[in-house]
C-alpha cells in the first residue's frame, strides 16, 4: 500500500515569490505499467514494485528579479542554478565562466535586463 | 629522573605543570593567539627560571614534554581552516551538505545552518563503484579525477579529502585517486577516509575526514613550528600531544591523522580527574572545568572515562574519531554579560585573553563573569591575580554594571549578583543535561572543580545539583595540563567488519586486529616503547539488526601484542554474551531471541607511564586555618564583611568553615554559608557541606 503526494500542488511562493518545482512520484517504475502520480494516490503495489520520489523545492520569497545578484552567482557557482537560468528567471548577466570560476555579475547588463523583465510582468498583470 | 612538562593551551590562557620526581610545579601565562608557540616557549623560559637553569639546560633535562591543543579546536569555531575540497563517488556530492538533517535543531527557525567546510563548488564526483564486498562493480575514471584535480587547483585548494563509497573495504581507487591528485596538485596535503575512519557509515567516514582535511594543515604547520622551535632551544625528546580519546602519542602519529587532536585539551582534564578522584577514593565523579572561556563538563564513572567512537558532533560537525565525552557551555571568567530583550544573560560571547574583562585593564569594555567577581568582593584588587602576573583593575567595572542595571532596573552590585546567579543557572542547566541523559542522580556524584574558575562556582553548584562533597586538586587552575602528564601514550582505531554475530569469519577478524596491532608497533616502537610493554584492548561494536548505534566491549585484554589466539571459532558466542551484558547495561533489555550483527573492531592500546603521585586521605589533626583578612562580599546571601585565607599559609589538616573566600595562587575558592572546606594530606581542598 503506498500513498504519495500531489504533484499538481506545489508549496506556492510569498510576497510574489514563484511557486516551488513540484514533487515528482511514479510508481511501479520500469514496467508497462509506470504511471506519474498528479493529486495523490492510495495504491496498493505489487511486490517488488519499484517507487521513484523526487522531492520537490522550496518556494520563493518575493520577486526573483529582486534577489541579490552576488547571491545568484554564488548559486551559479555551487552548480544549484546554470548561467541560462540565472538569466531567465533572476535576470543576471555574467561575465566569465563557471568552469574558469572568474565568474562576474554584469552590473549594467543585468541592470537592463531586470527592468525590461519588470516593465513585461507589470505590462502582464496590467 | 628528568623533568616532565605538560602543556595545555587554552583560549585565555597556557597552563602549564612540571613534574619534578613527585613534585609539581604550576605555572600559567597569557595564550598568544597570533602564534601559540610563543606563549609556550615564554612559559618554558618562566619554569626554566624557577629552576635557576637557562632555557637550553632546563630542556635538555627534560624527558618528556606533553601538549594538549585547542589548534584544531579554534579553527573549527573560527571557520579559518584549510582551503578544502572533497572528491567523492559519483552521486555523491550533497551528502556532506545533507547531513543527518540540514541542521541540528530543525525547529530553531533562527538557527543557522553550519558553514560548509567544502562549499558545492569545491566538492567534486568521480564515476566508479565498489561494492560492498569489495568487487569493483565499475572501474575508476581517471581522467574524471584529473578533471576535478584541475577544477580544484584553479580554485587554490590547499588540503584535499577523498571519500569513496566502501573505501574502508577495498581502497584501491581512493589509493588511486591520492596519487593522481599528487600529481596533479603537488604540495596538497590528502586525507583519505580509508585512514582516517575506516568504516561505515559514509556519512560519518566522508565528515570525518573533510574535517581531518580542514584542520590538518593549521596542526601540522602549528606543531612543526613548536617542535623547531623547542629544538633550537635544546629539547632532545619527542613532542607527546594529546587526543581526545584521553591518550597521548607522538607527533608523528598526529601528523597521521591531525583530526585526533581535536578536543583533546578538555579530554586531559578528565583523565587528570579520574586519576586524582580514584586516589582519593571516589569512582564517580562530575567534573566541572571553568575556565575563561567554557565550561566543560564530564563524567567519570566507575573510575574511568571510556572514549567513545561514532556520533561525535564538534563544533557542528560529525567527527567518529573515539573521543572522551566532554560538552561545552560558553560560560567562563570571560563570558560577557549583557541585557537582550530585558532579559540579563551572560555569554556564550565571550572576551577571551584580548580585549579580556574590563578588570584586566587591556582594553575590554564588556563586563563579563570576572568582573561581575570583582563587584561581588570575591576578586579583589588589592591581591595578586594569576600568580601575580598582573593586578584586576576596578577602573571601568562599576560602570559597566550601573549601565547594565539601568537597563534591568536596579543598581550596579545588583547587576553584578544577578549575573553571577545567571551563569549559574546556565552551568546547573548544563550538568542536568547531561547527568539526565545518561541517567545519572548527581546526588550520588562526587564534584571535581578546576579551571581558574571552577572553585569559585563549585559548592554552588554542588547545591543546587544535590552534592555534598567537592574535590579542589591543588593543581586546580592547571588541570589540564597535569592531565596530560597522567595520560598514557595510546592509539585507539577501529577497523570495519560487518557479519552476522553467528557468522563470524574468526580469520578475518585475525587479519584486521593484526593490521592495527602492526600499527600500534610501528608507532610505539618510533616512540621508545617495546611491543611487549604496550597494553592491548581488543574491542568489537556489535549491535542488533535494524539498530543504528553499535556498542563497544572489551573481548580481550592483553600485554603485548602477539597473543591473538583469543580468536577461536567461540569467539562468536563469547561476543554475542558480551554484547548482551553490555546492552542491558546501557539500555536495561536484550532481546534474546535476535542474533546481533558485529560492525566492527577497534584495538585501544597504551602504555603505562609514570604517574604524579596522588595523596589521599586525612591523616594530619584538624585545625583551625587563621584568618588573613577580611573584604566585603556577597556570597549569595548579601553583601557582609568576609573572611579571607590564604592558600600559601594553609597546610594539611587545616580547615575553614564557611562564608570564607581563600584565595590560592592562580584561582580563588569560595566556602559558601553551610560548607566547609579541609586541606587533606596531599594540599588538596575539600568541601563539604555542614
């Protein structure tokens, strides 16, 4: 007997934070019957079943494009988060590489970015 | 017989003890944070003086200088360790960050987790995997491993660990991987987890040895800077140091496996307190250490302080090397006492040796523990303090506790007294812990104080714990530092072997016991020590299926270190008893109908040396001790006008009944209201209630 999670609900953010990435729960994995669990699931298993659980995140705490961008670099660095992403979601621009570790945030760039990324999220709600 | 030094540097200050044939001699001088050698070597210098010999032939008379050693302690407080990075398995990498829980009190939202020794960046994975019987399930990649080599040296690694999963069964790729990376980043120290810890859990293994990596370099550097330096001043002898198992070794064995040092300044109190409490008769002892900056406090029971391996949490991280329990209060003469959100608290901030109280007179403006002494008329600046290195200042004090008390409200004495009543609650608080925890009734403990300000606290203590009987070694101030010269030479090491407890391949077990008992040789031979005069304690960790600790019990005890012929096809049952005994023991059951599984053996062995002779006992008629002076001062009940002794003029037989303060050389004991305190034969304090 197993139950899991919802996938479909993940922990929302605060203040205009982004939600968390979801939970991710399959059951009876690698057969013809492997299935995602999307709200929750109160299964019972064959033995042996194999149950893959892939934890999901924490939530964000006001805008992304508000986050210090030394703090992204730092992220960047540890491998947590990729440049592409630092980019897309907390609008940092870089100078340098991870793998040269002379990674540098790009004041102006990422000045630019963040305001045009503002400009389209207001134009968004508006 | 020449003479033996011990040394034990604390945060405030280096003590230090001679032994002179059963004499001793104390001394204690201010710690040199900037380069701890210095302060040791003008201590040495002062005790030299004493002896009215130059430095070079006090040192070379000198048979034995032993060290204990906060070095590796202060670089885990003050996070200023090796530049680390790790190389583990492939899939790997967070672990170290995962912990056992992201941090140790998951409900203190406040709480910070610990700063990462290998932040991600500087922890790298390799593709291989040995299994847990020792096949190499998928072969190391090498050029993996210099890939992260080179990752790391652009990060300026200075010391590298390495932990792969099931080293400690089969360590060729992390032997592989040592010399890759000494290849590719000559001058890095390496530490490898199949030396440091070999066994399971990873967890364990891997946060063992990245701490072993972290401080290593800083307690190399450190001791080759001291033993150069002792050199050049004429010592002949080897350097003993401290570990925190309660044993000392050479400084080559450290050098080994620096992470053994850790801890191990407190670890030489305890012994010392064993030592000195089963002399004098008492098994079972709560010893409470106060000294500038800590309160450290442990048990000995039934006449010993066994080291214990495995869960060992120092300075927010797991260390499994085998350690004397100690825990750790930041409450000391220099613990600072301030007002947070209206409430009074002292510590765990603390002034040290630099600034240090406002009564030092060296620049502190916080008042802290000592000075709150001084307001409190039990320091006084009119007698020498510290063997008379210098005198307390009250310029500055009474300020400070007039400030602090308009915050609460009251006067500046009052200030004082509270603060003295809150470090004490924090220290009861402390004991209760940790006496509760093992299930131990204080009640039925003896007290052993030392540290400059243990005996200024004690029979407080005592009362509010339900004690009625406190020991004050004459060598109180310096305990530590004696201890280190009752420690015997020992290295204590563990091996994993995991089988059912039915199952046992008596072979094997042969094979591992040989290896460390081949170790144990090796470095006692190094250190002037015959094989057959060393002492051996063959051990197994057992535990039953599904438990997460394993228990530790002696299965044999022998001289020397040839006779392995106590490993014979019973020795599986014999276990198995033992195991039990020990299990009812700690938990109160067994469960009978269940076959316990061996984790591991480990192979303590020790050499006795020549201990300070101990006196015991009462034998000179009791007289009263005279009167030296009087001050005011508030022993817990008001300020009144106070007897005060001196320890200089009071001899064996000689007692004082409380409210008293006697003032020794480099400590002051307080005989509260209703106790009473005796000189036994050998100059040692007693207290005991009326």
């Amino acid at each position: 007997m197993a139950w899991m999670v919802s996938a479909a609900h993940p922990l929302s953010g605060l203040c205009g934070g982004d939600p968390a990435s979801p939970y991710r729960s399959r059951f009876e994995v690698g057969t013809p019957g492997e299935y995602e669990v999307e709200l929750s699931a109160n299964a019972r298993l064959p033995a042996g079943a194999v149950i893959a659980y892939q934890h999901g995140g924490g939530a964000g705490f006001g805008p992304a494009i508000l986050r210090d961008p030394q703090a992204v670099r730092e992220d960047v660095l540890d491998e947590i988060i990729s440049v592409a992403r630092a980019r897309e979601k907390y609008g940092v621009v870089f100078t340098g590489t991870v793998e040269d570790y002379d990674l540098a945030v790009d004041g102006p760039a990422t000045e630019a970015l963040r305001q045009e990324m503002g400009a389209a999220t207001a134009a968004a709600a508006a | 017989m020449g003479y033996r030094v011990g040394i034990d540097i604390g945060g405030t200050f280096t003590d230090f003890a001679l032994l002179n044939g059963p004499e001793v001699r104390l001394f204690k001088n201010l710690s040199t944070p900037e380069d701890r050698s210095v302060g040791v070597m003008n201590g040495l210098a002062r005790l030299a003086a004493m002896e009215s010999l130059p430095l070079a032939d006090f040192l070379a008379a000198c048979d034995a200088i032993v060290h204990g050693t906060t070095i590796a302690d202060n670089t885990l407080i003050e996070m200023n360790g090796a530049l680390t990075g790790l190389i583990t398995t492939e899939g790997f990498r967070d672990e170290m960050e995962y912990r056992r829980g992201y941090k140790e009190d998951i409900w203190d939202v406040r709480l910070a987790p610990p700063k990462q020794i290998t932040p991600r960046r500087r922890r790298l994975t390799v593709p291989e995997r040995i299994l847990f019987d020792g096949a190499v399930h998928k072969a190391l990649d090498e050029d993996a491993v210099r890939a992260c080599c080179r990752r790391l040296k652009k990060q300026n690694v200075e010391s590298v660990a390495v932990s792969l999963i099931f080293s400690f069964v089969n360590p060729v790729h992390e032997k592989r991987v040592a010399e890759i990376v000494a290849e590719e980043m000559p001058g890095v120290q390496i530490s490898l987890s199949h030396e440091v810890l070999p066994r399971a859990p990873e967890y364990d293994r891997t946060s063992t040895t990245v701490v072993n990596a972290y401080v290593g370099p800083r307690v190399t550097s450190y001791l080759e800077r001291l033993v150069s330096r002792l050199q050049e001043s004429g010592y002949r002898n080897r350097l003993m140091v401290m570990q925190a198992s309660g044993g000392v070794m050479t400084r080559e064995y450290i050098e080994g496996s620096p992470i053994r040092v850790l801890a191990s300044g407190p670890a030489g109190g305890v012994i010392g307190s064993a030592h000195v409490g089963v002399a004098k008769g008492h098994r079972n002892l709560l010893c409470v250490d106060m000294g500038g900056t800590s309160y450290d406090i442990s048990m000995v029971l039934n006449g010993a302080a066994p080291a214990v391996a495995g869960w060992n949490m120092h300075h927010r991280y797991l260390v499994g090397v085998p350690m004397v329990q100690v825990e750790t209060l930041g409450a000391g003469g220099g613990s600072i006492c301030h007002v947070n959100n209206g409430e009074l608290q002292v510590g765990p901030a603390s002034a040290g040796a630099a600034p240090g109280p406002i009564c030092y007179g060296r620049g502190g403006t916080r008042p802290t523990v000592t000075d709150a002494l001084l307001m409190l008329g039990i320091l006084s600046a009119e007698s020498e303090f510290a063997g008379g290195s210098f005198s307390l200042s009250r310029a500055g004090v009474e300020e400070a506790f007039r400030a602090l008390g308009e915050q609460m409200g009251y006067s500046a004495e009052e200030a004082a007294f509270d603060c003295w009543r809150v470090v004490n609650a924090n220290m009861s608080q402390g004991v209760r812990r940790i006496t509760a925890g093992k299930g131990v009734d204080p009640k039925d403990m003896v007290m052993l104080a030392y540290g400059g300000n243990g005996p200024a606290f004690a029979a407080i203590q005592a009362e509010d714990l339900g004690i009625d009987r406190v020991l004050v070694p004459k060598a109180s101030p310096t305990f530590s530092a004696l201890g280190t010269l009752v420690a015997d030479p020992s290295i204590d090491e563990e091996r994993s072997y995991i089988s059912p407890a039915g199952a046992i391949d008596a072979g094997k077990l042969r094979a591992l016991w040989a290896e460390l008992g081949e170790r144990a040789r090796k470095y006692f031979g190094d250190a002037g020590f015959a094989a057959d005069t060393v002492a051996a304690r063959y051990q197994m960790s057992m535990r039953y299926p599904g438990q997460n600790w394993a228990l530790c019990f002696d299965i044999k005890v022998n001289r020397g270190l040839d006779d392995l012929s106590f490993v014979d096809g019973s020795i599986g049952q014999r276990a198995i008893e033992l195991f039990n005994e020990r299990h009812m023991q700690e938990y109160g059951h067994i469960r009978e109908n269940e076959m316990p599984e061996i984790t591991g053996v480990r192979l303590a062995t020790f050499v006795e040396t020549p201990s300070p002779t101990t006196g015991k006992g009462f034998g000179a008629p009791t007289v009263l001790a005279r009167v030296a002076k009087t001050r005011r001062a508030n022993l817990g009940h008001g300020f009144r006008e106070t007897a005060v002794f001196l320890g200089s003029e009071l001899q064996p037989g000689h007692e004082v009944a409380g409210p008293a303060i006697i003032e020794e050389t480099f400590t002051t004991i307080v005989v509260y209201p209703d106790w009473k305190a005796r000189v036994d034969d050998a100059g040692d304090y007693e207290l005991v209630r009326v």
